[in-house]
C-alpha cells in the first residue's frame, strides 16, 4: 500500500537537493560579499523568525508552519497547470536562508559563524524535505498540464495518470518528507541553541 515503485522520485529529489544547494551558497557567497544595512538583516530575520515560544510549543510551530502550511501552498500552486510554479517556496526559502547565513557572518564573524553552524542541520534536512515535495510535486503537476494541454490537440499525447501522481505524492510527503520536516523541527529548536549556548 506505501509501496513506491518509481525510483525516480528519489532520484529527482537528490538532483533538486544538490540544484538547491548550488543557489544556498551562491546567494551566501554574495551576502558575504555585499555589505547590507542592519535594518536589511532584521527585516529578513522578522519573516523567517516564529514567535518567542519554546520547547515542544516551538517545535510544534515550525511543524506547523513548515511541515504543512508550506507543503499545502505548494500543493495548491501544482494544480495550475503551469510547470516548476510550485517551486516558488523552495527557491525563496533557499535564497532566504543563504542570505540570512551570509548576512549573520558580515555582521559578526564570531557569532555569525556559530549561528550558521547551529543552523546547517536542520535548514539541510528542511530543503532536503522540500526537494522531495518538489519531486513528487513535478509529476502530479505534470498529468495535469498534459491533461489540459491534449484538450487544445489535435493528436493527443498519452495521459499521466492524475490518481497515481496524487497517491504517490501522499506517500512521499508522509513517509519521506514530513518525518524529516518533524527532525529539522527538533533540531532548530533544540540543537541550534545548544551550539549557541555552547559557543556563545
């Protein structure tokens, strides 16, 4: 029943995950290199910070907030039959994060050095979770554009079974995706201030 029979979703997912992690330290490579204000680098830090909670609270947030409000966002963007638009979050939340470690190290090199160490655990494993969503995303977002587009053809290409795209993309976000959003939770929430409160 949780069976997946394409590896290529798999396969798809890693070639995401290593494109994601190109843009993450081109965009940190020119946030070093490009000096913002201070005001730049708290505007950034309020969209991407949750509320002042702790513990389980926190990580029941970021579960929230990064395991199903963005995953059903991107669900939401694959039904317009308009390949890669669902791709907007990864590639936002890549940039953010790469210019968010970038902009921490030009401030203060110490802090910002263990801030980003503390970081790089969990915001893989998010990306890497997303990289999946993305994967399974592309093949349900594909029988849907060519559902659509053999309506305006006069020789119609062979379907992608919708029903089959959709189980599949269920599968992969509960077996693959969501445990991994729910680790990078725990580790954002406990691991990153254990580092910090180590080295701070």
């Amino acid at each position: 029943m949780f069976e997946i029979k394409d590896d290529s979703y798999v396969k798809r997912a890693f070639k995401v995950f290593i494109g994601t992690m190109i843009v993450l330290l081109i965009t940190f490579i020119l946030a070093l290199i490009f000096s913002p204000s201070l005001e730049t680098f708290k505007h950034i830090g309020d969209k991407v910070n949750i509320t002042a909670t702790h513990g389980l609270e926190k990580v029941w947030q970021y579960i929230v907030n990064n395991g199903l409000k963005t995953p059903l966002q991107m669900f939401i963007l694959s039904l317009i039959p308009i390949p890669f638009l669902y791709c907007l979050n990864l590639i936002s939340t890549t940039v953010i994060t790469g210019i968010m470690f970038g902009f921490a190290i030009n401030f203060d090199l110490h802090k910002g050095t263990i801030m980003v160490v503390g970081a790089i655990p969990h915001a893989i494993l998010e990306l890497l979770a997303f990289c999946f969503v993305v994967s399974a995303l592309y093949k349900f977002n594909q029988a849907i554009v060519r559902k659509v587009s053999n309506m305006f053809r006069k020789t119609k290409k062979v379907n992608y079974s919708i029903k089959l795209a959709f189980a599949n993309l269920i599968k992969i976000y509960v077996l693959i995706a969501l445990p991994l959003y729910i680790i990078a939770a725990f580790l954002e929430t406990y691991f990153t201030d254990f580092i910090n409160n180590i080295f701070a």
